[in-house]
C-alpha cells in the first residue's frame, strides 16, 4: 500500500467488512481478557467507544454490565453504524451511536469509561498523540485500548494499515494521566494450548472525581 489514508480506506472497508468478518480464538481470548480486566479494574456507568465498528464490543459490554445508564459510540463508516444497529438491537436506552471521526469529536462532556479495541492500531503515527489525547479528553477516569504490543521477542506480522504505536509513553506524556498499566492478552497452558494474541489491554486513568460528568 503506497499511501494508506485512513478516512477512505475505512469508509470503503465499512461496506463489507461486517460480511467478511470471522471470529476466532483470538476474538474470543481479547473479549475474555477485556470483561475480566473491566470487572476487577473500574468502575462505570458511562461508556464512550471509539471505532465500534459493527457492534463486537459494544454489544459485549452492554450484556454484560447492566450498570450502565448511558453508551455512546462512534465510528467513521455509515455502513459500520448502520451494522452495529442491526447487531446490538433495541431499543436501548440511552445509546448512541453515530458517524464520527474521533478527531473532531468535541469534548463537550466526559465518561467513566473511554474505549477503544483494535482502533488506534490503524491510526497514522503523525495522528496518534492527537488521538490517544482526544480520548484522554473524553474521559472522567478510565481510558482504555486494545492493541498491538511492541515487543522485540514477539513481532506480530502487521499489514500495510496497522501500526504499532508507543502507548503507554504517549499516555505518561499527557498531563492528565495519573497511572497506565499494560495487561498482555495471553492464554496460558501447555505448549499447544498456549495462546498469545500479541496485544495488549492498555489501561491509563485520569483523576477528575471532581468534575462533574456534564
């Protein structure tokens, strides 16, 4: 891929990526890894996703924490948005979803819980401080991605559209962020059930406890 702009390539991919997709072990090991870390680690009841695509996660976390009062999520293909709709269901109450792209998103309001999986792994490396600052924006405390890990030992084969960015540096680097933990999502067992996804649960949280969440 000579040039990879992420604004087209998505907006063409959107239309058939929810037909083409296939879920697997490592899905499924990501999903596992995500519920568990969100059980033991934060607490929320507002929830701001980035890059929903058609619905994986959203849907995964909305069955799972009934706590949640209120769910917004964006993504940056029709088609995707117009997906998760059919996938997640409804109505639910107080869930949003939209056509955004996280760079313009205003931070008119902050959430519990800011999430992307598997999104700021497609964003330019000349974008990705923006980004990940957008979404640290966004948040009252938890933040949270998941994405690939840089990891001299375990190179995964990236295509032509990822990229591999330096997160828990980037969080430290924001003035907001108080702490980032990075949780490696690795199925452990013997030699042949042993499974390594290459990605990691990136957490960094926020300390705005006074600040209210309008």
């Amino acid at each position: 891929m000579v040039h990879y702009d992420p604004s087209s390539f998505w907006l063409e991919r959107g239309k058939v990526y929810y037909d083409n997709f296939k879920y697997n072990k490592i899905f499924r090991l990501q999903e596992e890894a995500l519920l568990d870390h969100l059980h033991y680690h934060s607490s929320f009841s507002s929830v701001f996703e980035i890059g929903c695509g058609f619905g994986r996660i959203t849907k995964l976390i909305l069955s799972r924490f009934p706590n949640i009062t209120e769910y917004s999520a964006i993504d940056i293909s029709p088609d995707q948005i117009e997906n998760a709709k059919k996938y997640i269901g409804g109505p639910i109450k107080d869930m949003k979803l939209k056509v955004a792209d996280v760079k313009s998103i205003q931070a008119d309001r902050r959430y519990d819980l800011v999430i992307a999986v598997e999104v700021l792994m497609h964003i330019l490396p000349s974008d990705i401080v923006q980004v990940v600052s957008k979404l640290v924006e966004l948040s009252r405390h938890n933040i949270i991605n998941i994405d690939f890990y840089d990891d001299v030992s375990i190179k995964p084969r990236l295509a032509p559209h990822n990229f591999i960015h330096q997160y828990e540096e980037i969080y430290r680097n924001i003035p907001d962020v108080i702490s980032v933990k990075r949780v490696p999502i690795v199925k452990h067992g013997s030699f042949f059930s042993r499974i390594n996804s290459k990605q990691s649960i990136f957490h960094a949280i926020v300390d705005r406890a006074d600040v209210t969440s309008q």
